[in-house]
C-alpha cells in the first residue's frame, strides 16, 4: 500500500516477479516502487474507480512503462462526455487504453481491456494463491447501460480479494456498505482489510438494513486494519467510526499519514497566513492513538524525492515513508511492515532504492 498522500495506489508482487497494480494515484511513486522489486512485468493493471485520488497517475504510468502490461481493467461509472474537467481526464484516459488494446496496421496491441466487475474467474493466480475482483456485479453495468443514468462513482467501485497459504487479504477501492453486504459471507472473511474510501464516509447508495462499519469489520473478522490517506486532509478523514473499533482493541491499524495524528484540528492557518500546530490536541490524539494501545507507527522521515533538483524546484516531492508492506507466505505465515513501536528502519532497510533518504550528489 503505497503512501501516495490523499490517494491509493496498491502494488501487489507475484511469486514469479511479476505484479498486479490496483489503483495509480501517482505514476512517480509506483514507478520507483517497481523498480524497487525491479519488475518488468505488469500482469494486470485495475483501477477501482474513475476518481481522481485514485487514477491521477494511471495514464502517465501507462505512457511511460517500458515493460509488459498483459491487462488493464477499466471502470466506466460516470458520464465522459461533458466538460467537467475530470470527465475530460478520464475520457482521454479511457481513450488511450481502449486505442492501445487494438491492433492497427504494424503496431501490435500493447494489452488486452476488459471491465472491472466481479468475476468469478482470478485475475491472476497460481499454486495456493488467487487475486479475484470481487465487485461491483455485472448487473449493475447492464442497469446502468439501460437507465443511462450516473449515480455516486463509488456505487460502481472494485473491491479486490488477494488469497494465498490460507490466508487473505480485501483491498476496498472506495466501495460503499451496499457493495459489501451483497458479497457472499464467505467472501468476506480476511486477516488484513484495506479499509475503503480512506476512513471516509460509505453510505452511497444507501445503508443497507443492520449494516455498519463496525458489522463490517465483524464480518470480515480482520486483524490488521490499513488506510491509505493524506496527513491532515481536507476531508476528515480517517472518520471516528473507522477508528473506534481498532482504538477498542479489535485489531492493529496502520496508515500511510507519517505522524499520529488521527482526527482534530492539529493546523490551524491564521488570519496572517500563518500555520499554528494545537499542541494539546497533537498530545491528546497522541495518547489516545499511540501509546494508549501501543498500535500507531510514528516514523520521522522527511519525505524526499531522489532527484534533489526536482526537489529544490518543488516537483516531484514523494511521499513513502508511509508505505505498508503486506506478505502472505504459502506456508501460512502472515507478516505486516512496519512493525510496531519504532522499528520502521526494518521496512526502510529491505528497500534498494527508499525514497525517504536523500541520495548522494551524482547518484
């Protein structure tokens, strides 16, 4: 789950070096992540949903990766023909992929296209393990073909399952409570859970009888909890309900925001511009996350791109110390990075290329 700031972007590694790549908030990031594994290979690259936290970067990735991309899974859960800008965005996006799938005089097709809606068949799979689209169901494409109607994006959002050596993992796009109520309950159970919508609101579509965010968390019976969002963003988010359930005890969180913060206005900007820090707020947050349950990781990496010119300049500045490493083995055993309670170093140090250090001049 890579720290893309207020966005997702989850890189799933093979056994064979090849990946699987759900959601591209930042071509950069995911560029030098896989170079990190140096993988060459992309299996299938799936966006959840056509939202811009989710697919700013897929269409510089797609332009600029120099390897093989066997699939590319789309959505089409919103009107491209307006002109809203983001429409436009994903319009030309949805136009490169679609234009790359065909083959047209010499130029072979680069990857094949398909939806991204539940199917029962993996996406990609081998000896004990399985990565499967879970949602949304076809039925929903065919209703909303027929009404042409456009309702909330995030009706239509993938929720990926990964399995291997028995255990399993979901990756929620920002799939609402609709989505996961309609799932079979044996779909559901997992010991890791990609929390949807970064901690935010999931009543799109609305909320289905006796279903709420703590069912959810007993139904897929999780362990560890992750929520990939922005430090200090603009939305609130992650939203109390998210976090009551794992500050009770029920399971581990992890986040890709670098500091403790977990709600309340720890910056205020004053009247002169000025950004003040809340620092009983910054403690009270603190003890009630960090060391009341002794979960919270707090690494202290400032956050650099390895071209320090490009950072002089303001561009390209990338967040990743925030990034969570999930392995499932096929004997079973389950191991999530960073470990609690300062040691961060280990994810850092397992990295070729961390990008949170500063590179030596001429590197």
């Amino acid at each position: 789950m890579l720290d893309v700031g207020q966005g997702d972007s989850t890189l799933i590694v093979l056994p064979d070096d090849r990946a699987v790549i759900f959601d591209c908030a930042d071509d950069h990031v995911l560029r030098k992540a896989l170079d990190d594994w140096n993988i060459k290979v992309i299996e299938a690259f799936v966006l959840s949903h056509l939202d811009w936290d989710h697919v700013a970067g897929a269409l510089d990735f797609l332009l600029g990766f120099g390897g093989e991309i066997r699939d590319v899974y789309l959505p089409r859960d919103r009107d491209v023909s307006d002109s809203h800008e983001s429409a436009k965005r994903a319009k030309e996006l949805l136009d490169y992929a679609a234009a790359q799938s065909r083959d047209e005089g010499a130029r072979r097709r680069r990857w094949e296209l398909h939806y991204n809606f539940r199917d029962s068949r993996p996406i990609a799979h081998g000896t004990g393990w399985a990565i499967t689209l879970l949602a949304p169901a076809v039925a929903q494409y065919v209703q909303q073909a027929r009404d042409a109607s456009w309702e909330e994006p995030n009706r239509y959002s993938s929720i990926l399952r990964v399995e291997a050596g028995g255990n399993a993992m979901l990756v929620g796009g920002d799939a609402p409570l609709l989505s996961w109520s309609q799932l079979p309950p044996e779909e559901l159970p997992a010991k890791v859970f990609r929390i949807p919508h970064h901690g935010g609101a999931i009543n799109d579509g609305g909320v289905p009888p006796k279903w709420d965010v703590d069912r959810l968390y007993r139904e897929v019976g999780v362990e560890t909890a992750l929520i990939s969002v922005g430090t200090n963003n603009a939305h609130g988010h992650p939203r109390p309900e998210w976090i009551a359930p794992v500050t009770g005890g029920k399971c581990r969180l992890l986040c890709t925001q670098v500091t403790g913060r977990c709600h309340g206005p720890l910056e205020t900007i004053q009247a002169d511009g000025r950004i003040v820090r809340d620092a009983d707020q910054i403690a009270t947050q603190r003890q009630r996350v960090v060391w009341y349950h002794q979960q919270w990781t707090l690494p202290q990496y400032r956050h650099l791109t390895d071209d320090l010119r490009a950072a002089k300049a303001d561009q390209l500045e990338v967040p990743c110390a925030g990034t969570v490493i999930v392995t499932l083995y096929s004997d079973g055993r389950l191991e999530v990075l960073p470990l609690p309670r300062g040691r961060y170093e280990e994810v850092i140090d397992r990295w070729r290329h961390p990008l949170c250090r500063a590179t030596s001049p001429g590197a």
